[in-house]
C-alpha cells in the first residue's frame, strides 16, 4: 500500500499536469511550465528528429512525458507519505 497509492495517485496527477500544460503552454512563463509539467519539456527535448509516422512520434512523446511527470509526482507522493508516517509513528 506504501507504493500502490503514490503511484496510482502520482500516475493520475502526472498525467493532469501534462494535460493542463499542453493547454496552457503558450500562456505560462517556461519556468512554471517547467516545475509544474517537467515531462512536457524534457520530451520536447528527447522526441526524435527522425522523420516518422505522426502516430509513432506522438505516442512517444506522449509516453515520456507522462513517465516523467508520473515519476515526479510519485516521488513527491511517496516522500510525503513517509513523513506523515514518520510523525505518526513518533507521537504514539
């Protein structure tokens, strides 16, 4: 249960933030961009040069930008869930 929620909850918010990114990109600073939606710009930069199918190109974007942002936001997840458990487990 440690891992399964702040990975499913990560999972879920990771792929809100790319989505309200991806809507908001010409609007936001690239600095707020960047905190809130970090798999947004690292798969701008990582996203192949080759010249393929637009389905191939998109799905991979699609599937490193939702990977880092999953990522992130599991680790903030699971970080919090360790200190909240690290101060309950103090107090009784």
């Amino acid at each position: 249960m440690r891992v399964i929620l702040p990975a499913v909850l990560g999972s879920l918010l990771g792929f809100l933030a790319l989505a309200l990114a991806v809507q908001d990109e010409p609007t936001l600073p690239t600095p707020l961009l960047a905190i809130f939606s970090p798999g947004l710009k690292i798969a701008e930069m990582v996203t192949p040069v080759k010249h393929e199918s637009l389905g191939s190109t998109f799905g991979g974007f699609l599937r490193v930008a939702i990977g880092v942002n999953a990522s992130l936001y599991f680790a903030i997840f699971a970080v919090a869930g360790y200190l909240v458990d690290r101060r309950l487990s103090r107090s009784t």
